[in-house]
C-alpha cells in the first residue's frame, strides 16, 4: 500500500483507512499496533536528531561568545576556549541516553515461539554441578557459586573431563537445528488487505 503525502504527514489517516478495509478485528489490532511501533521509533530518531543539532548549534554560540569575551577583556582566546568551550558531560550523556531509546524502539521482538537455542556444555555442566557445590559450600553466594564453577569448568576442560557435557551439547544443538527446520517465522509486517 502506497501512503500519500497527506498520510505521511497525518498518522492517523493511515490508521482510519487501514481499520476501514480490514476484514477481522484481529488485523486491525496487528495494522494499528505495527503502526504505532513505527510512528514511535520514528518520532524517537527524530527527537534525537534534533536534540543533536541543538546541541551543535548551542557549542558554537557558546564558543563565539566566549571568543568575543575573551577578545573584549584582554584574555588569550585559545586558552578561553579551552576552558570554557566543552560540552557539558550531563548533557552528552543525556543525547546518548537518547539515541539508545531510539535503537531500542527498531529491535524487533523475539518470537516466544521459536526454538529454545542450543544448551552449552558450559551451562550443562554448571546444571549438572551447581546443587553439589551449593550443598559442599552452603555459606557461598550466588556470585561466588559461578565463579567456583566456573574454575571447576576451567579444570575440566583441562583434564579432558568435559566430553559428556560436548556430548549433551552436540544432541542439544541436533534437536535446536531440527526444530529450526520445521520452525516457520511469523510474517515481519501485517499482511496487507489488498488481495
């Protein structure tokens, strides 16, 4: 479906004609829901654009002020601006802070129907081992539980003693790439009314 200016410009013009060609209620829920992902993720990079360019043209005020001053009151202009002229650390962790929301508004979501990837012989181990260490070191935290695992898995590895663990990945990673075979991903975007 192609969008006309006056649809790109009006959101919500999409949205009214999209729900009035529908045919189930079901995919009018999907059409307004990929509608609004797409509208937010697109008002988020454009306020992080923004808040870019302000932020370029606020350091150079503030620098051709503080040259000017610097000028006016006798002062070394370079040195000035050195001291003066660097972007505030608050406000550069704040456009960060932004543009990440922006990134994280375009990551798809997972599909809670997709096969569970493959256990590593790491995590079979630590499964295998965990209650034994726990129960030998009852005064050990969490933390310091994995850390002792994980130095246990580092011996074993070593000793060659890691091969049923291989074992059990490699039968865990036959059965992940089975199901991926027959797994079918859900469409990427509503399917359209136009048929």
């Amino acid at each position: 479906m192609l969008l006309t200016e006056k649809e790109r410009v009006y959101p919500q013009l999409v949205i009214i004609q999209l729900t009035n060609t529908s045919t189930t209620h079901t995919h009018k829920l999907i059409t307004m829901s990929a509608i609004q992902k797409l509208i937010e993720s697109s008002n988020a990079q454009m306020i992080a654009d923004m808040e870019a360019g302000l932020e370029t043209h606020l350091l150079t005020v503030k620098q051709e002020l503080i040259r000017a001053l610097a000028e006016e009151h006798g002062f070394d202009v370079e040195e000035a601006l050195d001291l003066f002229a660097k972007p505030d650390p608050a406000v550069e962790k704040k456009a960060k802070q932004t543009t990440k929301k922006a990134k994280k508004a375009k990551k798809a979501k997972k599909d809670p129907n997709a096969p569970k990837k493959p256990t590593t012989a790491y995590f079979f181990f630590m499964k295998d081992k965990r209650s034994e260490v726990a129960t030998e070191f009852p005064e050990l935290k969490t933390t310091e539980i994995t850390a002792k695992l994980g130095a246990m898995w580092h011996d074993a590895k070593e000793a060659g003693e890691d091969n049923t663990y291989n074992e059990l990945n490699s039968k865990d990673k036959e059965r992940y790439t089975a199901e991926m075979a027959n797994y079918s991903s859900p469409p990427s975007s509503p399917p359209s009314s136009e048929d």
